[in-house]
C-alpha cells in the first residue's frame, strides 16, 4: 500500500496552556489511552535545552514519535525556517495519524498557521484542533496578567481546567473562560486525564477501535481509517488571516455566510472599532456571531475546508478593512 497516497493530511493539534498548566500530564495520558489506536507523534517546543518532558514521556512505556525544539519556539518568526525544514522529514519517516504539538506557555498560537501554510506542509497536515489547559486554583491571577495567556483560551476549541482537586468552586472561572471565548467546550479534570474526551470528536473521523491483543502492522490504521470513512482521511487544508486593522460589519457578515457553505470550520475575531469585535464561529452553515466587548487581541480568522484557496481568501478578507 502506498501510505503516502493513503494518508493524504494529517490532523495536527496544537496543545497550549501556562506555565504549569498540565500539558505534559495530559499528552501522558493522551499517549497511554490512544497509542494503541494509532501511531501518534509529539512535537516538544520548550526554550530550556533539557529533556525532562521527553524523558517523562517515555516513561510510559508506549510506542509513539517525538520530534524536540529546544533553545526557542517555534512561533517565533526568525525560527520557523528550521522547524518546517526539520518538520517535513519527520512526517515522511514516521507517517503518523495525528500529530500534537506542546507549545510553550507563551506561545501565541496563531503563529501556527504560518507552519500550516509553509509550501511542503500545507499538503501535509491541517489544523484539526487547538487544546489549552488551565491551571485551576492560579487561573484568576495569571489570566489577569498575562495577556498571552488570556489568548490561548481564545483561540482554543477545547478548554481544560485542570487542578481542580486544588480548587473548591470552578463556577467562576468556566465564567470566565466563556466571557473570552463563548464557544469553547469546558472540561474540567486532574492530573491532566481527558477520560471525558472522544478523539473522534476532535478528528472527525469514526475511529475503530482495535482490539488490544491483536497484533498491528505498519498501516492497519489507515485501513481502519478507510473502513470507517469509506475514502481515506479528508483533504483538508487551514488557513489563518491576522490584521490589526478594522472591518465593516454588514461585510464581514456577508463574507462569512458565503464561506460557511463550503468550509467546514470558521472560527476567530474580526475588529469593527475600537470597542467592538466580532466572535465568530461556524460549523458549516450553522453560524454564530456575537459582539464582544474588551478584546485585546487582533483581529484574526481560522478556515478549516477542503480545497481551500489560501491566498485567494486571505485576498478577500483583507479588501474588507477599513480604508
């Protein structure tokens, strides 16, 4: 079997969160509970050159990849060249299922689609998910001083509060967390265990899962992945818009029930002034726009579809700013 032709794009979620947040935790128990489903592949971007995390993770004793920048982050600009160069090789030796990235706790995370859209990726993988966990019982403290942090949670479709054995009320923290981004799934959890989690949901695919005894070769996922979707995983392609003008709302509007019908996802905020901003959020044709007040981020937009022109879009939103 050709597992080029076979994997087509690769689903990669990006996993943020603070400083002590949990991510580490949480791929633990991500590598223990879906190793044995598919073949999984870690990417560490820590600014310390040690491996302690790597080390950690190895400790469970289960198959999967890993792929460590050290000595900075990938989302800074003057080191996106090395990460995508030594990105490529990694996925055409290992063909892996999905791919997570741990990022650092002050990485911004819609940097991430200047990987995405690298010539040599951007038919390689797309953006299935952006994850990021919270450090329950100093959520208030770091959320209120770091504004990096506070975009994290943003721009993520799953949100855990972690910690919450230290903590004896998450009521206002979920309240927060929805105040800064209305459509995010919360779930709350320790140790970093995602028991309440479906990685089908986040995949969109209809997983089979084998039978723990029975022996795996090479591709017995792909075929499983074809099984269940009767073609092989979905060629979709992400892009990400970033401006720090602002839009015209009736325009933006307009722009984003046109796109809705062929994309499968549209998600971001869009400034129209200096008080207001748009929320948005689509699932296909299912579209919510909210007006939201106090953001602080700039303005920008995640598409997730199939066939996506990612210049021509990009094109056609920035002619909507302001002159």
């Amino acid at each position: 079997m050709d597992k080029g032709n076979n994997l087509r794009k690769i689903p990669f979620i990006l996993v943020t969160g603070f400083l002590g947040s949990g991510k580490t935790s949480l791929l633990l128990d991500f590598i223990r509970k879906y190793s044995d489903q598919m073949r999984i592949a870690l990417v560490q971007n820590e600014f310390a050159p040690g491996h302690v995390d790597a080390f950690t993770l190895k400790q469970t004793g289960k198959p999967f990849e890993l792929l460590e920048i050290n000595n900075g982050s990938v989302f800074c600009a003057c080191l996106l060249g090395d990460f995508i160069t030594r990105l490529e090789p990694f996925i055409e030796q290992h063909h892996p299922d999905v791919i997570l990235l741990e990022a650092t706790g002050l990485a911004d995370p819609v940097s991430l689609g200047q990987v995405l859209q690298a010539p040599g990726l951007s038919d390689k993988i797309y953006l299935a998910g952006t994850w990021c966990l919270v450090d329950a019982p100093n959520f208030h403290r770091i959320i209120k001083s770091v504004s990096r942090a506070r975009h994290q949670i943003r721009i993520a479709d799953i949100i855990w509060i972690n910690k919450t054995d230290l903590t004896s009320d998450t009521y206002d923290i979920r309240t927060r967390i929805l105040e800064l981004n209305p459509f995010a799934r919360i779930i709350e959890t320790t140790f970093g265990q995602i028991d309440q989690f479906n990685i089908s949901d986040v995949l969109n695919l209809a997983l089979k899962i084998c039978h723990p005894n029975e022996s795996r070769d090479p591709v017995s996922t792909h075929d499983i992945l074809a099984e269940n979707n009767s073609e092989p995983r979905p060629d979709l392609t992400s892009c990400v818009v970033r401006s720090n003008r602002y839009f015209y709302e009736d325009q933006i509007r307009n722009f984003v029930s046109e796109h809705s019908q062929y994309l499968h996802r549209l998600k971001g905020y869009i400034r129209i002034d200096e008080t207001d901003t748009l929320a948005i959020q689509t699932v296909f044709n299912d579209i919510i726009i909210k007006t939201i007040k106090g953001y602080d981020g700039p303005g920008e937009l995640i598409a997730i579809g199939p066939g996506l022109n990612i210049r021509e879009f990009s094109k056609q939103l920035l002619s909507l700013q302001r002159k």
